[in-house]
C-alpha cells in the first residue's frame, strides 16, 4: 500500500486490505489531524478492497462528521465500488458521482 498526501487529497494505491489497514488509519487520522476543511481520499489507484478497509474509512468519516467535516471518495475502480454496495458501505461512505462520457 502506498499512501501519498497532496494538500488535502489523500492517494492510495495498492491492495487496500485487512493488512494495511493500520497503515492507512494512522495516514487518515494523520491527515484529518492535519488539514482544516473536508479531505478527498483518492482510490482511484486501488486495485482490491475488503470490508475491513471499508469499515475503517467509514469510522474516519464518522470521526469527521463529529468535527463538522467531510470525506468524500474519489476515483473509485469497479471493484471498489462493488465491494462499496455488496458490503453496503456505500450508504455510509459519501462517494463522489463517476462523470459520464459523452
């Protein structure tokens, strides 16, 4: 997994799973910590998800929203946003809208 920080985007690349879980909590926690205003977790660059991610992106957004603050996903891939809907994540998790081609 591959954490990179840009103003107040946080990029992911990689398997984001049960074993990097923490990894990717402290960068997120860090990140929150950080930046003032709504952050942008960008998955555009991950290849696999498993609920345990999705579970601690969603205490992350719960954790923001009790600070007034967002976190919007962005980039998500077809697998990510299967997982999103089959593990019904997708209610909890603000997922920014895929633009569609003309």
């Amino acid at each position: 997994m591959e954490i990179a920080t840009n103003g107040r985007t946080l990029k992911l690349s990689g398997d984001f799973d049960v074993r990097s879980t923490w990894e990717v909590r402290a960068a997120l926690y860090d990140h929150l910590a950080a930046c003032d205003g709504d952050i942008v977790i960008d998955l555009s660059g991950v290849d696999n998800v498993d609920v345990t991610a999705l579970r601690v992106l969603a205490v992350a957004t719960r954790r923001a929203a009790g600070y007034g603050r967002h976190v919007q996903l962005r980039g998500c891939t077809g697998p990510v946003r299967r997982m999103l809907h089959l593990s019904r994540m997708a209610r909890l998790l603000e997922v920014e809208p895929r633009a569609i081609s003309a």
